[in-house]
C-alpha cells in the first residue's frame, strides 16, 4: 500500500478486523472483486451489468480506491486506446479467501435465500477443501487475465 494513500485514510481503530473493514468493508468494494475473480470482468461497463446495480459515480469512485489501495490495476487497451482494462493485483487476489469465507457462511444460514446461486458441488467443495477451490479459482483468474488481447 502506498504510504501517502495509508496516511489519508481514516482508521477507526487499530484492530486487524475494523482496519480491513476500512479498506474493503463498504457496500460494494468485495462485489466489484468478486466481479474481477469470479466472473472475469474487466472493463466499467461489465461491472456495471451486475446486478447490484452500483451506480456509475459510485463505482468510479471505488475503482479509484482500490487502485490507490493497490488492490487493482488499470491499463489502456493497445489496440482501443479509449478502453480501459482492470486487473487483480496480489493485494486484489488476496481478498478472495474472505469471499469464500463470506460465501460459506452465507450458504450455512441464508441457502434458501440464495435460491440456485450456489450449486450443491461448489458450496460442497468451498466447504471440504477451501484451499483447492480457492487455488482453482485464482489459478481461472490468472488464465482469463493472459488471455486477454488489449
């Protein structure tokens, strides 16, 4: 993290928990990293297809933040110079455990309101082996990312 940017936030606390809710506890920064690893989304308008619906102003902001954070990068397409790409950065990558982690307990109390979100075999496999379904996914991320001509 840059050492200027860590300056200009507004910590509550010095606990781990309340310092990381800080950085990624908002409404909608977690979602627009659960759009970049899971659903391989890069470019503004295909976070803006999710179906939270962030608001245009409000997900510019938080793309800002996360680069700042460097959680993020964005590059310049080479062939379109007018689009603009978003990738994961190790920081970025680095919150998925969380997600799964949000996701467990989601499908433990919440499953009849998750409705078809989840299939029975990737709740069963984030449930049995974390660490190879994590890996599995990152490693997804990693391959959509190199396959990406900008």
């Amino acid at each position: 993290m840059l050492k200027e940017e860590t300056q200009s936030i507004d910590f509550r606390s010095i606990c781990p928990v309340a310092t990381s809710l800080d950085l990624i506890g908002d409404k909608w920064t977690l979602l627009i990293l659960r759009d970049m690893i899971f659903g391989h989304k890069s470019m503004f308008n295909e976070f803006k297809e999710s179906i939270e619906e962030i608001a245009s102003k409000m997900l510019s902001n938080r793309l800002k933040k996360l680069e700042s954070l460097g959680f993020i990068s964005k590059n310049k397409g080479t062939k379109n110079h007018k689009n603009i790409y978003y990738f994961l950065e190790p920081r970025g990558i680095d919150t998925f455990p969380i997600m799964v982690e949000l996701a467990i307990f989601s499908t433990k109390y919440f499953l009849d309101h998750l409705g078809a979100t989840y299939t029975r075999d990737s709740r069963t496999r984030m449930i049995t082996d974390k660490v190879a379904y994590t890996k599995e996914i990152i490693k997804n991320y990693k391959r959509f990312v190199k396959s990406i001509s900008i």
